[in-house]
C-alpha cells in the first residue's frame, strides 16, 4: 500500500468509526450497542493505524521515468522557397521516398551552364589530338602541284640559260638568274612537303594536357551543379514515422533548417533517474521491465547508458519522494518489436530484472 493510499484511508476511517471500550467498532450511522461507552476519537484512530501497519506491504523497488525519442531532422544544406511537401504528420515513409522539394530555378539555370561548359572543353581537347581538316591538307596539296611544276620550268630556264653562257649569247649574270629562280622554286616544294607533314601531326603535348585539364575542370563545375540540384529535394534516408512538419509550401526555408522530423521504428527509449545509493547495483547491458498506462504487460528494455556523473532529479518527474535527491540519467532500450507500444512523453515507471527475458 503506497503513501498516499495509507493516509487517505486513514484520514477516512478515523472520521467514519467509532470504538468502544470493549474494542468493538462500528462505522458511522449504525446504532451503538446496549451499554456499549465510547472511547475517545484518539483511540480509534491509534486501533485504525495498528490494523493498517499490520496489513501494509513495503512498495516494490523502482524508478520514475519516460519515453524519450530520437527524432532524425530533415533539412536540405540550401535555403529557398519550399515549392512542394509530400507528407504529412503521423505518415509512415519508407527509405528513398521523397518528403519535399525548394525552389531549383537557378540550380537549373547553373546545371545548364556547366553542361554547356564541358561539351565545349571537351571539344578543344579533342581538337587537339587530331590533324588539321581535309580540306586545309587539300589546299596544301594543291599548292605543292604548283610549286614542283615551277620548279620543273625553273630547271628547264636554268638549263637553256646555262647552255647559251658556254656559246657565248648571254651574259654569266643570265644564268645567275635562272639558277636563282631554280633554287626558288625547289624551296618553295620543300616548305610545301613540311607543310603536309605538320598538317598530319597532332598539337604538341602540353596543349593538349592543357585542353584535357580545362575539360577535367570543367567536368566537376558540372558535378557541383548536379549536386546542387539533387540537394533542392532530399528524401526519406530510413523507413520512419513523420513526427512533425515545421513549414508550410510557399514559405522560405533557411540552409540547414529542419523542415520535418523522422521517428525512426528503433528510435525510441526510456530515460529514467536512479539514486545515487542505488546506480552502483546497474551495469550496461542489464535488463529492465518498462511499465506505462495502457501498455498491458511489462516491456523489458536493456540499459544502453548510464550518466557518469549525477544531477538534481529534472522537474518532469513528478515525485515528491524524488525531490531534491541526487540522482544518475540511465537509458534502456526496447527491443524492436516492442518500441511500437511506447509513445515519446509517456511517463514510466521502472523496476530491474533478475535476467533477460526470453
């Protein structure tokens, strides 16, 4: 019988009975025996206090505490308007599916670039592995046609001017000419020939290194972007229960700012105060029977933690036995199956376990 039960039936039947001096009592509006003589009220409450002590029970050892959950915050790392919300709370989700979305225009517009960006540098790092076009190597080969056949009459000039000299027709300064006009002419077909050759070569090494890093950059301005965008809509990381919904669609979101909350199936606990004189007796590991009001029968919980330093026992539990009491923070969890019976705020009351239970 608990505290408050004793002095509330006490108080009740000191004002309800009545004792004699033979010892008979008799509760309030029955007729008093023959000759029977009252005793004094004091009396009746002292018979009243013996009966009750006799018949009293100390109360089972245990302690006061609550449901506690570890509530997982869904934000996105950038700020914007939020344009659509897909639950609601008290949904169930499962992992990957979409919980919101914020404004992505400029994520759209940046995506864009950056794919416009790369296809260029891609391109002028491909351009430098080849040679030049077709139809530039066409033109060079055109004009060395014309220089080999300038060549040709230049060789038959130098030949017709040399054969004169020996006769004597034509000045030494005749045939200078021609040979000069010859020498010309071959040099003009040699620098044609190098022309077709560099034409079939590649650019040098260092410019296509160079392309090839530009298009590298390029390439991860693109995966920032694609990042970006992929975090203007963020969902579901884990199965869970939508706890609660912060903002409503249209309003803006700041970077990092929780738009809901996520109850994960394994995210509950029991949090409750042992005093100090009794923590040494609890270790990690050991089990726990978590009783609640409408949780039928007890539901075992293993200790998870235990504070390593105490405290003053928290407002929320409501005992005045626990008042002003140094006390230590210890949190069991259920098993998986039985988290479901517990709801976060729900007071506990709490008592040790010889063992696990099976």
């Amino acid at each position: 019988m608990t505290d408050s039960v004793f002095t509330h039936t006490l108080r009740r039947k000191a004002l309800v009975a009545t004792v004699f001096e033979d010892g008979r009592v008799i509760a309030a509006g029955q007729q008093p025996p023959p000759g029977g003589r009252r005793a004094t009220r004091l009396a009746a409450v002292l018979a009243l206090v013996a009966g009750l002590l006799a018949c009293g029970e100390a109360p089972p050892a245990g302690w006061s505490g609550y449901v506690e959950g570890d509530y997982v915050h869904v934000s996105s790392p950038l700020g914007g308007r939020l344009d659509t919300l897909a639950v609601r709370a008290g949904d169930r989700v499962r992992q990957g599916d979409t919980l919101f979305a914020l404004d992505a225009q400029a994520e759209q517009a940046a995506q864009a670039e950056a794919q416009a960006r790369l296809a260029g540098t891609e391109a002028q790092a491909a351009n430098t592995t080849k040679g030049r076009r077709s139809e530039e190597v066409a033109v060079t080969r055109a004009q060395l046609a014309q220089a080999r056949a300038q060549a040709a009459l230049a060789q038959t000039a130098w030949a017709r001017q040399r054969n004169l000299v020996a006769q004597g027709f034509v000045s030494q300064a005749s045939l200078d000419a021609a040979k000069a006009a010859l020498d010309q002419a071959n040099a003009r077909v040699a620098e044609l020939q190098a022309a077709l050759r560099v034409a079939a070569l590649p650019a040098r090494s260092d410019e296509t290194n160079a392309a090839q890093a530009q298009a590298e950059a390029a390439r991860q301005v693109l995966r920032q972007s694609d990042w970006r965008l992929a975090q203007k809509q963020q969902p579901a990381p884990a199965d869970a229960l939508v706890a609660e919904v912060f903002f409503r669609v249209g309003e803006y979101v700041a970077p990092g700012q929780p738009v809901l909350s996520l109850l994960p199936p394994g995210g509950v606990k029991a949090r409750f105060y042992v005093p100090e004189t009794e923590v040494g007796a609890l270790a990690t590991g050991q089990w726990v029977a978590l009783a609640c009001d409408g949780c039928g029968e007890p539901i075992p919980a293993r200790i998870i933690r235990i504070a390593s330093g105490p405290e003053f026992t928290p407002p929320v539990i409501y005992s005045n036995a626990q008042r002003a009491r140094l006390v230590f923070l210890v949190e069991a969890a259920p098993r998986p199956a039985d988290a479901n019976r517990l709801h976060p705020g729900q007071p506990l009351d709490v008592t040790p376990l010889a063992q696990e239970p099976k």
